[in-house]
C-alpha cells in the first residue's frame, strides 16, 4: 500500500484532521515518519502540531530535518525501492510531477472529508 501525502499542507491536514477525529490511544504503536527541510516555518511547526496529534491519538510522529537539497532524492529513493521509511514527504510542489508520473503518489482524497 503506498503511504505518501503531497506537500506541507497535506502533512498538516493529516495530523490536524486525524486528532480532530481520533479518540486518544486510537494509533497506539503507530508512528508517521515525516521528511522535510530544516527551519521553525515547517519542520518546527510539524513537531509542535505532531506532540499535539501524538497527545490526541497516540501515534508517534517523527520529523526528519535534511537540507532541501537531499529531500527529493531521498524520497524518491525511498519510495521507488519500496523501502517506505518515509512516510509523509514536503517536498517542492514541482517535484509532485516527477513522483507522480513515476507512480510514487497516492491520490488523497478518500481521506479528507
């Protein structure tokens, strides 16, 4: 099953929409792995909103910091073998092509009502 969300804002709707939804304990033993550039704008603004979610739900959420030039490399590394260590990539919207034409997306909108 592919588990990849496009972009910062589908980072953020996940975990904010989830705890809205979720009762507490719900992902117990869960953990989102979630790769993003460095910096308080985004990465820091996931590991606040993340402690919430993981406060709400009981899933762990771990954020990744790399340089921005690393981020489109390792995710496609990680998604076209199949390893899925990554499970949330923010990435460049430009980049949402390239892994898209290569399949390595999943169309989210089963999950947002």
């Amino acid at each position: 099953m592919k588990n990849y969300m496009i972009g910062a804002l589908a980072a953020g709707t996940a975990l904010c929409g989830l705890a809205a939804t979720a009762s507490a304990g719900e992902f117990d033993g869960v953990t989102v792995n979630i790769l993003t550039r460095p910096g308080p704008v985004i990465a820091g603004r996931l590991a606040e909103r993340g402690k919430e979610f993981e406060a709400a739900t009981g899933a762990k959420i771990v954020v990744t910091e790399v340089p921005f030039a690393e981020i489109f490399p390792k995710i496609q590394a990680d998604w076209s073998t199949g390893t899925n260590s990554i499970d949330v990539g923010v990435f460049a919207a430009g980049w949402g092509v390239e892994l898209d034409a290569a399949g390595l997306l999943e169309d989210m909108d089963p999950y947002i009502a």
